[in-house]
C-alpha cells in the first residue's frame, strides 16, 4: 500500500467541508457480493447482467428475472458490511457533510451505519408492483404474499399483475428526487471519494465529472483496478477499499 498516498487522501479528506462518496459494485466485493461485471458463478454465469436488468427480459421471461434476483437477494440477506462500508460510516463523525451515493441495491451502507445514503438504483430488498397501480411506486410486502414460487414473480395483491423488484434496470429511468439531489450535491461537492465503481454506467457515472466541472472539486478514486474514473481522478488508490479506506480513516485520526 502507497502510504504517502494514503496520507494525502487522508489530509484531503480531513479538509472536506462537502463530501461526497461516490460507491459501485466494488466497496461490496469483499463483503461476498459478486460485482456487476464479475462471472456470476453457476447457474448465472452464462447471462449477461446487462440483459436481465430489463424491463424487456422480466417481460420476456418474469420467472426467470425474478429467480435472478431471489438468488441475489438472498446471497445479499446473509452478507455484512465490511471494513470499507466501515470506514465510510466512520467519515461521518469526522467531517461536517457526508452523503454517500451508491449504485448498489444491497444496502450495505446502510448497515454499516452510513445515515445519508442515496441509492441512485434502487434496492433489491424493496419489492414493487410492475404497474405502479396504487401510485409510483406501489410497494408490496411479498413476506406477507403466498403464492407458488415455482411460478416466478407473486400477483400484485391490488391488480394482479406481476410484483418485481423495486431496482432500477437499464432502460429506465432513475428515482428524479434521488438523482437530482445526487447531481446537486456532486457538483458542490469540494471532495469526491470514489470508490469501487467501473464508472461505465450513466447518469451515475456523470458525478465525478460534475464535481470537477463546477466545483474544481478533488477526487480520490480507489480501485484495485484502473477504470474510466482513474483518469480524471487527482488521486488514484490501486488498493481493494477494504484495506485503504480503514487505513486512510486511521491516518485521519492520527492527524487530528
Ligand atoms: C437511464 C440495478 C435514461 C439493477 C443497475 C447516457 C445517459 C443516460 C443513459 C445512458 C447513457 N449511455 C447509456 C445509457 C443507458 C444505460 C447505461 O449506462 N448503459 C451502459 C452500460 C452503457 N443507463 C441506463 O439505462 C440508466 N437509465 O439513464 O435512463 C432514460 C432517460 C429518459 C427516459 C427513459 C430513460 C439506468 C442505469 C441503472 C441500471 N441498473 N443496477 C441491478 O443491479 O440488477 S446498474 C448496475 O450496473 C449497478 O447498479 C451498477 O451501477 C452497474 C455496475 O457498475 P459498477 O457498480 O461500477 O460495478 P462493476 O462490476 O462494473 O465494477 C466494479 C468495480 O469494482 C470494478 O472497477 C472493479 O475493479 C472494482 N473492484 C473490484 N473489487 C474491488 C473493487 N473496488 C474496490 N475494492 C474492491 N475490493
């Protein structure tokens, strides 16, 4: 690990009057959550996320969607938040202003005890009728459904039409609040902490660019991987968040 970059992370984070953390599929990797573009072992790996998160394949095919996501939702009711949701929580008590805005559904962050979550895409937890029929969105409790679960997805209690998970596919459009109050706080943010996302996935992917563009705002990216983030980035971390965020967090407080 580059410790004079963590000691710059940690002195620029120190100084952030308006954070915002920016997190992907990656700050999950090493609670056991398969990231998006990952192989997803067995009976998953032959598809292409891409083409199941859509409103086409859930109508195409409602059984096998709605299995997809059960198999996630359960692999993600039996993992915990791990060091690096930690560390992002622990932000909290550090700095003035920290909003998260994540792109997962897992609610991990959450977990962790992170308290200003935007979740841009949703939650696989949170079921919803496919038609809205009671307003947008209509939420339905499915552990109070019972239905035959071989058959795929349970009938709206109100309309009969198909529940589906209340996730954001590709194709559609994201929550306007959720979004536009994300677009707001990235371009005045004055740090963007990055952490473990592609950035390969629009509107989400924009953030950074906002913070950069109207604010002059500083951005760390942390990935063990370059992605298209990296460039743009003035600081770039090639370490798994587990390990730096813990590490940056512990410079912080030595600093203080
Ligand atoms: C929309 C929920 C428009 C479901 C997801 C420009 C503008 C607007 C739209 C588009 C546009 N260009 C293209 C589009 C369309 C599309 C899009 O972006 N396509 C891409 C693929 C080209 N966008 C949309 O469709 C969005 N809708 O904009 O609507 C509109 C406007 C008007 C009217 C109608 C419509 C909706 C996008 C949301 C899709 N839903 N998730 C579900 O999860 O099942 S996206 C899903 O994929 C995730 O939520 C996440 O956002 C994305 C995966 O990305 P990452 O999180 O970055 O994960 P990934 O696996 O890619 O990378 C993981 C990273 O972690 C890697 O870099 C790896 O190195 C790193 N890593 C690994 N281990 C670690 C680590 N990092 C740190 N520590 C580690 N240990």
């Amino acid at each position: 690990m580059d410790n004079q970059k963590i000691r710059e992370a940690a002195m620029r984070l120190h100084q952030a009057e308006h954070l915002v953390v920016l997190t992907g599929a990656g700050v999950s990797k090493e609670s056991g959550v398969p990231t998006f573009r990952d192989a997803m072992d067995g009976l998953w790996a032959q598809f292409d996320p891409q083409e199941l998160a859509t409103p086409a394949a859930f109508k195409a095919n409602p059984k096998m969607v709605w299995d997809w996501y059960e198999y996630r939702r359960t692999l993600v009711n039996k993992v915990k938040p791990n060091k690096g949701h930690l560390a992002i929580a622990a932000l909290e008590d550090m700095l003035p202003e920290v909003v998260v805005i994540t792109q997962n559904i897992d609610g991990l962050h959450q977990a962790a005890g992170s308290s200003d979550v935007i979740a841009l895409h949703g939650d696989i937890r949170r079921h919803k009728c496919s038609d809205n029929c009671e307003g947008d969105p209509t939420l339905i409790d499915i552990s109070k459904l019972e239905w035959d679960r071989e058959s795929g997805p349970p009938p709206c209690p109100h309309c009969g039409k198909n529940v589906r998970p209340d996730v954001v596919w590709f194709t559609e459009r994201l929550p306007l609040d959720a979004l536009n109050r994300a677009n707001d706080l990235s371009s005045k943010a004055d740090v963007m902490l990055v952490v473990g996302t592609s950035g390969l996935v629009q509107p989400a992917a924009s953030m950074p660019y906002r913070t950069k563009r109207w604010n002059s705002g500083f951005i760390i990216d942390v990935n063990p991987q370059e992605d298209t983030i990296t460039p743009l980035a003035d600081l770039y971390i090639n370490a798994p968040s587990g390990e730096a965020l813990p590490l940056i967090v512990r410079a912080m407080r030595e600093a203080r």
